[in-house]
C-alpha cells in the first residue's frame, strides 16, 4: 500500500462593495498531512489589500483586548504580513463567465465544465483533476459576524461539491513526483464578510465545527455544529446545528444534528481547546459516527483577526440505521478567538501547567509512586523503592501543601511568558511542553516561603499554606518543591549535554536570584531610612528596593526564559535581548504588586468580591516597598515621620489602610507606574530590532503593558 496524505486548501478573497475587482485582497492557505506519520507543511501567502484588511478589522475591534489590539498595530506595521503568512505581491486573475482562478504562478483553479483542474507550485507541487460524482448542494453556513450582544448569527451563501474523485501527481520537498488518487470536496463560500470591520465591546464570538465526510457506502455528510459564547468566559450562549446528506443518488436532505466530544487537546501554541474524538449524531436520519482526528497537531495560524483554526484530515465509523458504516473526510474547527480580556487568556495555560505539575505532584493515586520517585528520586535509578505506608505519608507531607496552591491557581503568566518567548522566536513548543510547569511550581515554592517569612494569612483568597498544615511540614515540601525542575527538565526530548547543561545552570541561577533578593526583603532597609526621612533624598533606598525586585523576580524569570531561548537555538545576542526583555517584565510586575498591596491583592478570578491578600499587608508588617520609597520624597516632614514610626513597628488593618490613602494621595503609585512603564519601553526595543513581526511578539509586547498597568487599570475601574 502506497503512502496516504490529505490536502486541505484555502483560497480567500476580501472586498467591498463597489470597489473594483484590482481593489480585492487575496490569500492562499494550504495544508498538506502525511496520514502515516502526523508531519504537516503549512504555507500561507498573503496580497497586500488583504492583509490591510485584516488591519483595519483590527484597529476597529473594540472587543479585542486593548493592549493586544495595539501590541498587534505596533508589530504588524506596513504590508508585510506576520510570519508565517508570506507575501503575495503579484495580482490575481480571474474570468467572468467561468471558475478560473489564477494566483501568481502560486496556483491555479479552472472550471473546464466537466471537471475541475487544480494546480499548486510551491515547496510542493500539486497538478489534480476533479470530477464531480454527485451534483453541487446550496448549503446552510453560519458565521459570526453580526454577533453584537444577542447571539445572531448571519448566513452566507454557501454552495457544496460534496464528492469528488481526484487524480493527478504530488510532488513533496526533495522527492520525485508519484501518481495520487482519492476523494475530495469543495465548497464555495460568498455574500457576507468573513469577519466584520467593526466590533463593539458588546459583541459576542463564535464557535463552529465543519465535518466533511465521505462515507464507505456511497453517503456524503457535512455536519456543522456551532454556538455563540461569550469570549471572556468561553461560556456557550446559544447554537444552531445543522447537517446535510446526500445520498449516492444524489438526493439531499438537510437535519438538525448534535456534536459531543469526547477527548480533546489544547494546543500550547494558542492555548484553545479542540476536540480530537466526538460523536455527531443526526436522530432524522438514524446516523451516529464517531469521528477521530487523524493527528493531534492540524492547528493553523489564519490571515485574519482570527488568528487560529484547525483543519485536517478525519475517519469516522458509525452506524446509519441498522447498518455499520466507516469513512473519511474533514474536520475544521474553529474556536473562539476573541481575546477581551488578555488576562483571562493566559490564564488558560494553568489547565497545562496542572497537567504536566502532575508528573511530580499528581494529585491521585493513579501515579502515585512513579510521581513520588521523580519528586525525591528515591528508586529512579533501580534501587529500592519506598514502602507503600511511606509513599502515602511523604504524599500527605511533600505534595499537599504545594498542591494548595497549584489547585488554586493564580494568574500564571509566568508559565505563559516562557510559552510565548518560544513561539516568538519561531519554535514550537509543543515538544517541551513540560517546562512550562517550571515557572509556576517555582513560584509556587517561593509564595508558600514568603507567606512563612511574613507571617500572611491568606493566599488567592484562602488561608496560606502554612496555615491549613502547619509552618514546619509546609516550610519542607517548600524547599523540597525548588528542586523540582530536576525531574521536569528530564522529561524534555534528547538534547545535547551541552544544551542541558546550560539549561541547569539557567534554572540554579534563577534559584539563586530569587534567594539574594528574598535575603535582602528580609533584612530590610529600615538602616536606610532615617536618612530617607532625615534628607528627604530617597533615592538611596529607592535603588535597594528596586534591586530587591530586580533580584526575586525579575532574574528569575529572565533566567528561565532565557532557558526556553536556548532550547530554541537563538544565538547568544538573542537570548540576552530576550532575558533583558523579560527581566523588565518580572520587575515590573513586582512594583505592580507592590501597588496592588497598598489596596489588597486582586484576585485571578475577576469575579471573586474578596480581596486574595489582606489589603496594605506590607504595612501592616513595616515593609518598606517601591510606593513607601517615592512616597517618603514626596509627603510633608511630618507625614514622613508618621509613615517611618509606622514602618519601623508595624501598624493595625485601621492604620495601614489610612497610610495607604496618604500614599496613593501622594503621587507615589504614579511614579511606580512611569517608572515601570519606562523600564518596559526601554528594555524593549532591542528586542523589537532583532524579531520579524508575528503575532505571538505581539503578544509578548502586550504582556509588557500588562505587567506594568494592570493595576492602574484596576484602579481606574474602582
């Protein structure tokens, strides 16, 4: 038996009424799967006007997270689309009174009456003939585009080829052309825009299955569920499916159906959930299939303001009737895309971040002792394991109170800033996927110590660790936690001993970072003080704070971003440029949580009432933080000296609170907010000056603005 492949081609066209036909803008998307093995070639090629377009829809979506719709402007600067779609800058052509669609020398679609000619020259070539078997279907086919607030859904006109048989030559990347045969269907889509130009903050998203489907007894299927939902929450708010049938007779009928999946995956690339295996079922016609994507990995970046979809090849077995039935075909999916609050994004990649965390911290007895000996390496190298009575007690001691935080988690960015820093520099992540539990079991570890060190009775809106299970037991599984990116770096593919070296060392220095500038916060700078209020010059004790920040989190997130940069081969000026970049970021995102303290933490879930951490607990603690530093330059001698008293001894929740009004008065959380914003700025151009636009810089310029205004946004909203 000869090898098997499924070709997926896009061809789309964006215009407007009463401009000309020069005026419209194309693109050319294709997917061609190696059924045998999952390998994928993914091109896409882009015309100038399209991708205007796309622009356009861009800058007047008001339903897209505001930092993500000016990150996106800022990078995609110009007519040059984001990688990995290419510039198409030759003219398309097209006939009047017939299908003839030429793009460039790229490819080329004819109508020659009886059949359909099909010709791709690119890294592959494609040279196939079409031949209609059954005659064409007008398809019902929703789309989002009038969803403003109510879950409507506006109709394109939608005309269905739904079997084909294929003939030709495929000719793949340094191999000789082979003779190709198989099934195909085609689908022409018209009338409304693929995406409105326009979107208020009201507007609702939409969600959409597409199941092409060729079954062995001569049937045709084309199911496609969909549902509005509400992007901020994913939450469904309506559907509307619907399939058709025809029959080897060509007759055709149209039903409601329903679509349930029963496994999915999410990708780490886009963090969107797809379903890999589910039922369709159409109770009219007494047909249930079971349909299984053929590969995990058919996920595509789209010329749109959609970003991502997936597409390719499916099987489907079933029953229509009383008769077994099986088949092949097509599954698209399309998830909701709308990013209205970036926040709520990243925060996606905790569902990832618990799944991999489950290899040292699994949760259940499923793997229970296989967890607990990459957790202490206890019988990892053949010796004798642990006895079972001791495998549940080191669980109850070294996994619970790490657990209470994982279970609970905040907004894990961090995770996701180690993701998307891959993606920028043009790696796929998907193969080291368990580093991104790195980042949030580490940070993990160092709240939970903190927590100890200051004595806080809460975490994320519940009591601290320390609290439920006691400091001791809670201080060890604490410590016990740090080396845990041991086990996880392990996991990772076959590297070079070099590469895992650097990356070791990468992580310890993170360690080690994170620990100076924790000894530091402890300590204190209570010596600097009096000279602060003594002079009112405080920029000595500004610059120990800011270094205490640079040092706990800043460094250790440059460090392990700078890990994930060396797994992506970027040369050395990258993976400092990058490191430099991110450093700014977790430093900014410390002076933002110094800003959040002074009116209690805000919790991950924006729909919790309570703050997660008693507000103006520094404060209350006499911790000096970078609001206290600018705002000892800027109070009156006299509130200087009732700040410090308060600094020097701690205060009550009444007090705390009262000095946090004087300091906000002050103009101090203002100058946190410039002074972070700028170390952002600055920190980013060099990086900016070595990348190609695409959207995930986009996205890392974006968690930048997040890290640095957050707050103040938060505070302008109360």
């Amino acid at each position: 038996m000869g090898d098997e492949y499924a070709l997926t081609l896009m061809v789309l066209r964006h215009g407007t009424a009463g401009d000309s036909a020069a005026s419209d803008g194309y693109g050319v998307l294709y997917v061609l799967t190696e059924l045998g093995t999952g390998r994928r070639l993914m091109r896409s090629w882009v015309q100038p006007q399209l991708w205007r377009r796309v622009r356009s829809a861009v800058e007047n979506d008001r339903a897209l997270d505001a930092r993500v719709r000016d990150a996106f402007l800022a990078t995609s600067t110009g007519e040059v689309p984001m990688h990995p779609h290419r510039l198409l800058r030759h003219p398309v052509t097209t006939a009047e009174d017939r299908l003839h669609l030429a793009v460039d020398s790229l490819m080329e679609l004819q109508d020659l009456d009886t059949s359909y000619r099909l010709a791709i020259r690119d890294d592959i070539e494609v040279a196939l003939a079409l031949e209609p078997i059954k005659p064409a279907v007008r398809c019902p086919t929703l789309y989002c585009g009038a969803s403003e607030g109510r879950g409507e859904a506006a109709e394109q006109n939608s005309m269905y080829l739904p079997r084909l048989n294929t003939t030709g030559t495929l000719r793949l990347p340094g191999a000789a052309s082979v003779r190709v045969s198989g099934l195909a269907s085609f689908e022409h889509k018209w009338g409304s825009s693929w995406h409105r130009s326009t979107r208020s903050t009201r507007a609702l998203d939409f969600t959409a299955l597409r199941v092409a489907l060729h079954l062995d007894d001569g049937y045709d299927v084309l199911g496609m569920p969909s549902a509005c939902c509400g992007p901020a929450t994913d939450g469904q708010l309506g559907a509307d499916s619907r399939a058709v049938i025809v029959a080897p007779d060509g007759t055709v009928s149209t039903h409601p159906c329903t679509w349930r999946t029963e496994t999915s995956t999410i990708s780490l690339v886009s963090l969107r959930d797809y379903p890999t295996c589910g039922e369709l079922s159409i109770a009219e016609a007494d047909l249930t299939l079971t349909i299984r994507t053929v590969t995990d990995r058919q996920e595509i970046m789209v010329p749109s303001p959609g970003w991502v979809a997936w597409t390719g090849p499916a099987r489907a077995q079933g029953t229509l009737g009383e008769h077994a039935v099986t088949g092949v075909g097509h599954l698209e999916a399309l998830p909701s895309n709308t990013l209205t609050d970036f926040a709520h994004h990243m925060r996606r990649i905790s569902v990832l971040v618990r799944t991999e965390a489950a290899l040292v911290y699994p949760g259940t007895e499923d793997d229970a002792p296989g967890a607990l000996a990459r957790l202490t390496g206890i019988g990892e190298d053949g010796g004798p394991a642990l006895d079972a009575g001791s495998q549940q007690r080191l669980r109850t001691v070294l996994e619970a109170p790490v657990r209470h935080l994982l279970d609970n988690a905040g907004h894990t960015w961090r995770s996701y800033a180690l993701v998307a820093a891959m993606c920028m520099l043009n790696c796929d992540p998907e193969p080291h996927r368990t580093l991104c539990a790195v980042p949030e079991i580490l940070h993990t570890a160092s709240l939970i110590i903190d927590d100890i060190e200051d004595a806080a009775p809460l975490r994320r809106g519940r009591p601290a660790a320390h609290r439920r299970f006691g400091l001791p037991l809670t201080l060890n599984a604490a410590n016990a936690a740090y080396f845990t990116f041991d086990p996880l770096l392990q996991r990772l593919p076959d590297l070079p001993d070099h590469t895992r070296l650097r990356l070791y060392q990468l992580c310890l220095s993170a360690l080690r970072a994170g620990h100076a500038g924790q000894a530091l916060d402890i300590a204190g700078h209570h010596d600097a003080l009096a000279d602060a209020v003594g002079t009112g010059d405080c920029e000595p004790l500004l610059q120990r704070v800011r270094t205490v920040h640079r040092l706990k989190s800043g460094m250790p997130l440059r460090r392990l971003v700078e890990a994930a940069a060396v797994l992506t081969g970027a040369d050395e000026r990258l993976v400092r440029a990058v490191g430099e970049y991110f450093e700014a970021v977790g430093t900014s995102y410390q002076i933002s949580d110094d800003i959040a303290d002074l009116r209690g933490v805000a919790p991950a879930d924006r729909s919790a009432t309570a703050p997660a951490k008693v507000p103006a607990e520094d404060l209350i603690n006499g911790k000096i933080t970078l609001p206290v530093a600018h705002a000892l330059a800027r109070l009156s001698p006299s509130d200087r000296d009732t700040l410090a008293s308060a600094l020097r001894t701690g205060t009550s929740p009444a007090i705390a609170q009262e000095l946090a009004g004087r300091i906000v008065a002050s103009g101090a959380v203002t100058a946190c907010l410039g002074e972070s914003r700028n170390l952002v700025e600055r920190s980013w151009q060099p990086l900016d000056d070595l990348l190609p636009p695409t959207l995930h810089k986009a996205l890392c310029r974006a968690l930048g603005w997040y890290a640095s205004q957050h707050e103040s946004e938060r505070a302008a909203a109360t």
